[in-house]
C-alpha cells in the first residue's frame, strides 16, 4: 500500500482539509508556500495518465471547493501534478498540489537553460 493509500485509511495521521467519498484534500508537510495542500483520489491511481476522465472532471469540482475554503479562490492559487520520474512525481499515487496565500513566482525554470533539455 502507498504512502497515500495509508493517508486515506488512516494508518499514517494527516491535516485534514476536506474529504469526500471520492477525494481527500491535507496540508503537505513540506509546504512551499503560505497555503499547501494535496488533493488525491481515494481510490489508487498511478497518476494523472491513469484517472479517468468523469473522475478527473469531479476532482476538478473538489479542488474548486478546497480552494474557496481555503480563502485562495479569488487572490490566486497554482495547481500542479508532477508526472512520472521525468516530471518529477515522487509518490505514486495521483495528487494535485494546491499552493496560493502569496504572490506565486515561476522558480523552477527561472534559471533554466534551454540547451539543457535539447
């Protein structure tokens, strides 16, 4: 079972956001900014390329939710799913970041050089 799978079922202690029967929204414990939360399926899914579409339609709906009761919705906020080794996804089980509260920069690319990745 992943580390996710045992955040739903209780086995591993996390803050709670907001849960449904379908979804399950908590702090991460290495926030990156002011509001960090990660918003997952309950049932297991590798990753964004797995879930079906309905399913992701109504993820969307939950993560709208989590946001308005954060108090994100209208000042702004990031969503991003890291996707498999290339994009960076550490744990195996879809999850949607949901980072706001600040002014949000694009650091991960600031620095870049194009000629790196061709």
């Amino acid at each position: 079972m992943c580390l996710f799978c045992k955040i739903i079922h209780r086995e591993i202690p996390s803050n709670t956001v907001k849960e449904d029967e379908a979804f399950f929204a908590f702090h991460d414990i290495n926030p990156k900014a002011p509001v960090h939360v990660l918003v997952i399926p309950k049932t297991h899914y590798d990753s964004f390329n797995d879930i079906p579409a309905e399913l992701m339609g109504k993820m969307g709906i939950f993560m709208q939710d989590v946001a308005k009761d954060l108090g994100i919705d209208q000042s702004g906020y990031r969503i991003i799913s890291n996707i498999g080794e290339d994009g960076g996804q550490e744990v195996k089980h879809l999850h949607f970041h949901i980072v706001g509260g600040a002014k949000l920069h694009w650091g991960h690319f600031a620095d870049a050089d194009p000629k790196d990745f061709f």
